[in-house]
C-alpha cells in the first residue's frame, strides 16, 4: 500500500470519476486505474463500481476511503508539524466569502494575519452563497465565508460548517426619505415600498408575508448604495456589513430596524470535511473569531 494510492481514492471519491481525478491529480489515466486495481487485490475487496457516468464507491470502499482520509490527514500534520518547528508558518491559503464580511471584519483580519505570517501566500475571493459553495466542493478554495438563515443545515454532506456570529439585516433609506426620521419599520410597510434585493433569502422571507415590489436586483456594490441614497428604493444590509460605509458615516442612508419578522443571518465558516484543515487555515480562522468577539 503506498500513500499515492490512498490519495487516488480519496480524489476518485470526492470527483466521481477516474478520469477527472487522474486530470486533477496531474496522473495519467491507466496509472491511477492500475494503482486502485493493484490496492483492491491487496486489500481483498472492490472499492469502486465503475460505469460510463463515473465512479462510485462500495460500501466496503467507503469505509477505506474514510479510513484513508484519517490518514492523510494525519501525515499532513505531520508534515505541517515538523515544517512549523523548524521555520514559520507557510504554504497558501485561499477564501472564498461573502461582500458582508469583506467590508467589515475580514481586512482587519487580513492584516493582522499577514502581518503575523508573511510566508503564507493568501488568495482572497468576494463571491456569492452558490459561487462559494461550488468553489469549495471542488477543492479551489481552502475555506468559505457565507451568509445563512440561522437554522442553516448544509445539503452538501461533503461540508463542515461552523458558526461564526449572527448578524441583524437593516433596512436602509436615502437622507431625505420621509422614513429617514424613524429608527424602524414594519414587514408590512416594506412591501408597499420600492425595494432593492438580490438575496433569495430575503426574498423569501417576503413572500411569507406578501409580494414584495423589487425595483431591482443589484449586489452590494456602489451604484445600489447610490440608489438609496437618491431615496429611489430601500435597501437591505447586514448590521457588520455596513459598519464601516462611509454613505452610513456621512448620513448619506439612514438604517433602520425591521420590525414584524426574524430578520438575522449566521456567519458561518464552510470547509471540505474530506480536506485536512491546514495550520494556515487554522490560524486565520483564529485570528477571525478574536476580530469578531472584539466587535
């Protein structure tokens, strides 16, 4: 039994087909099938069913694979251990996370981190729920940031998932809105009004209550501000998300609370549970969770 050979599994699983394991792993196809035929007449069973739609696990090779996953992440800390005694913390991290935590809470962390580790190479990605998801079941970015309902449970059986904080969502009105003098607002009230969503999420919690009239579907970005502050239509933000905007500083928008409905989102981390939890990321998301609990 050799160590490649456990990678080839694990790869096989988590892509579900030989030839996209062998593309990802950079090995020629009839290498890695030779290699999984030699450690199946090793180990006395069969570990995949193989078909033209792919590869897909036994029941005996599941509990291989899940062994083999143990495995290599224990000589992944190995190797991490005796790399971090000897010199500083290196390799790459890469994240993946929501425009909220963007503006708010990630450039501090980003900063102290880097600061701490300058050996690490970080690749940082703003991106939305689905964007992120994708991103991190097929293994191009080590962890991801999302935003959720607070009862969130992950489809993906494939992910872990931690809770990071939650957050109230505001709605946000131009200066010179009539609402603009008023610290609240009823559920009621907002679906008689002009509105600016692009979060299903919200969306939804809408529809439990009418239909709500969207002007426009537009991210978190400049020209959506903009257009609540020309009082054109309401938007919605995360309390963190928008404290540090400067159209909030200046009193460009006025925030105001959402009365009549739970209207919260959970941060949460999301990463691979078939992925080792490098010591990078172990260490940014410490950094993460000291930034918040300090808020």
């Amino acid at each position: 039994m050799r160590i490649e050979q456990l990678i080839y599994i694990i790869e096989i699983n988590q892509t579900g087909s030989i030839s996209l394991a062998a593309e990802k792993l950079h090995v020629s196809q009839p290498n890695i099938s030779q290699a999984i035929v030699s450690l199946e007449e090793e180990l006395g069973v069969k570990l995949f069913v193989r078909s033209r739609t792919g590869a897909i696990p036994t029941e005996d090779g599941k509990l291989i694979i899940s062994k083999a996953i143990e495995i290599m992440n224990k000589v992944e800390e190995l190797r991490e251990t005796a790399g971090f005694q000897f010199n500083q913390l290196s390799g790459a991290l890469s994240i993946a996370s929501v425009p909220s935590l963007c503006l708010s809470v990630l450039p501090p962390t980003l900063a102290i981190f880097k600061n701490k580790h300058t050996d690490v190479e970080l690749v940082m990605m703003e991106l939305n729920y689905p964007q992120i998801i994708q991103e991190v079941l097929s293994g191009q970015v080590d962890l991801g940031l999302i935003a959720v309902a607070r009862n969130y449970q992950s489809p993906h059986t494939q992910l872990v998932s931690e809770h990071l904080m939650d957050c109230r969502i505001l709605a946000y009105v131009g200066k010179k809105s009539p609402l603009a003098h008023r610290n609240s607002i009823t559920i009621e009230e907002l679906l008689q009004e002009p509105l600016l969503i692009s979060s299903d999420y919200l969306i939804n919690i809408f529809k439990k209550h009418g239909e709500p009239n969207i002007l426009f579907k537009l991210g978190n970005s400049e020209a959506a501000k903009r257009i609540i502050a020309e009082g054109i239509a309401i938007g919605f933000y995360t309390e963190t998300g928008m404290r540090y905007d400067p159209y909030l500083e200046t009193g460009s928008i006025v925030a105001l609370e959402v009365t009549g409905v739970d209207f919260e989102v959970s941060f949460r981390t999301l990463r691979l549970k078939s992925r080792h939890l490098s010591l990078p990321c172990k260490e940014f998301t410490k950094e993460l969770k000291t930034i918040i609990a300090a808020m």
